[in-house]
C-alpha cells in the first residue's frame, strides 16, 4: 500500500510548460535513437556489458510498438494522462545463452555463471567521468520496469537490474526479481519471487510490490551520498510517484570515492547452484552454477538521474521538494 506523502513534501510546480528537476543524465532513448547507436556504444549508454554478439541483439528499442511509461509522457490535457505525446522509445533488454560478458575489454576471464545485458549511464564515451557527479549530493534514480510476457524471467533465478556498483561489486542499491540465490539452494520459488525488491546495500528489502504484468511500475530511489541514507518512491503506469518508504539509513556502503560506481540498468541472471560442482567453488556464482541457456527479457523506460537541488519529479510536470 503506498504511503501519503510526507508533510515535509511539498509540490511546488504543476501544470502549464514541462517542468522537471535538474536531469544530470538522461537514459529514456529518444524516438530517434537507433539500433547504430547501441552497437556503437553512444552516449547515453555503455553496452558493453553483453554477450560476443552486437549490442542491438541483446538491447531492441521498440520504437512505437511498446509504448513507454505514461508518467512522462507530455500530456495533451494536464488533467487526463491520456491522449499524450511519446516522447521516449522503450528498449527491450534480452540475455541468453550467448549472454556471457567477458570483463577487461575481452581479456578477462568470462563470466560463466552470470548471463547478463546491462546498459550503464555514461557522458562523452565515458562512464567513469559521470561517476562523480551522481555519485555526490543528493540523487534521485528513476526507472521503470515492464514484464517481457513473451520471453518471461524464469523466477526460479535472482535477477539483478538496476544497480550502482562501486569498485569492489556491491551494490549502493539494487533491484532485485526472482529467488534470491543461496547456497545449498533453497525452496523454489522464494515466498517472493514474484516481487519486485528494493535493497540496500547490505541487502536489507526495503521496499518490495508484486511484479504485475501489462503494468509499468515506475521508480525513483533517492540516494543521500553525503548523509549516507536512501528513499524509495514507486507508482504505476500514469500515477505520480509517492514515498513508499521513510528516509533509511544506508551506512554499511563505503564512504568517498570507494562508494562511488557506475549506473547500471538491465538483465544479470544468477545461476543456481550446480551438485556436481566441487563444493568450495558453489558459492562462486561469477563463474560456476547452472544457467539453462534460455531467451529472457525486461522492459525499461524513463530511466535517468536528478539532482533534487530543484526538488524531485513525481510525473505530470510536478515537482516535490524532498527534505
């Protein structure tokens, strides 16, 4: 159940011309964004993190076959979310057996256990040079999340999809779909594999809701980087964002520079954990366990980050101030 917004909240723009926060990266692909630009790596992604094939076999945009969240749509009537102008394309994100990135600009040692498509935020070719920017003050990370019906997730697996990650492979936070991977594995399903999970960085749930399909669940997290806290904001399809959670603490995350990382979005599927490997190597799930080797996909639009210097977007041209 959402939560009313906090009485420290308040709105302070709606209606009339397209009012936002201060955007300091934006990932919602425009209508004009091609199949070219993936493969090329291009502003605003990095796909490097993918399988041997090109980007564009892993990552499609939908162009008008799928329209995006409505919460940013530029809406004809201010009052109606419908009839509205797309102005952003939905990108599909697909693994599979192919799916197996190889770290070090090819010259690592693959990553057998994971399959995994992310696209990761970046500015003029470079993902290191955004790092410091969202990674300071007080961020808001927004995504929003569609079911693949066709090519579902096998929610017998963890899935990762949004994250940042720091230097030593945690997570500042993350979005987590499916059964958490343990070793010796579990009963499966988990009890909510069926969720979406909000986690901090010591993995604590903060926020979970049921992962239903023909609805885009939308999101934004805010990171306080200084004061070491998150807050999670959710809504579905054309309804505005609401806190859905208090201002937590995130302090098991490293502090400085070493808590810094790099935006990722996308699919890394976990294994599950193979009997017939030696027992010391189980737990590595980078490179053992078992994947089936089966096309999967999600579905993203609205993603980008805000600075919440100018308040936090909430859909409809409004904009709240987060204290």
């Amino acid at each position: 159940m959402l939560l009313p917004l906090p009485i420290l909240l308040s709105v302070v723009a709606c209606f009339g011309e397209s009012v936002l926060g201060k955007i300091i990266w934006d990932g919602r692909a425009p209508l004009s964004f091609s199949a070219l630009q993936l493969d090329a790596s291009a502003d605003p992604y990095l796909t490097a993190v993918k399988g041997s094939k090109a980007a564009s076999l892993y990552t499609h945009l939908m162009g008008n076959d799928v329209t995006a969240t409505p919460l940013w749509l530029d809406r004809i009537h201010p009052d109606r979310p419908f009839p509205a102008v797309a102005t952003e394309q939905t990108l599909r994100v697909f693994i599979g057996n192919t799916s197996i990135f190889v770290p070090g600009q090819g010259t690592g040692t693959p990553q057998t256990g994971f399959r995994r498509t992310e696209l990761i935020a970046q500015r003029n070719g470079s993902a290191s040079l955004l790092k410091p920017e969202i990674c300071s003050g007080k961020k808001a990370f927004h995504f929003s999340l569609l079911q693949e019906t066709m090519k579902p997730l096998d929610l017998l697996h963890e899935y990762q999809v949004v994250f940042v990650e720091p230097g030593d492979g945690s997570h500042a936070f993350g979005v987590q779909l499916g059964s958490p991977f343990t070793n010796p594995t579990g009963p499966l399903p988990s009890k909510d594999a069926g969720h979406i999970k909000v986690l901090a960085h010591d993995l604590r749930v903060l926020y979970k809701t049921p992962f239903r399909d023909d609805t885009w669940h939308n999101f934004a997290v805010v990171v306080d980087w200084d004061q070491s806290t998150l807050q999670v904001f959710y809504s579905r399809n054309e309804d505005e964002l609401r806190s859905v959670t208090k201002v937590v603490k995130n302090l098991s995350v490293p502090s400085g520079e070493n808590g810094m990382g790099d935006f990722h979005f996308g699919v890394l599927k976990l294994p599950l954990v193979n009997a017939n490997d030696p027992v010391d190597v189980r737990g590595d799930v980078v490179h053992h366990g078992i994947q089936e080797g089966t096309v999967e996909g999600l579905m993203f639009s609205g993603v980008f980050i805000e600075d919440l210097k100018n308040g936090l977007s909430v859909g409809n041209k409004k904009v709240i101030h987060v204290w």
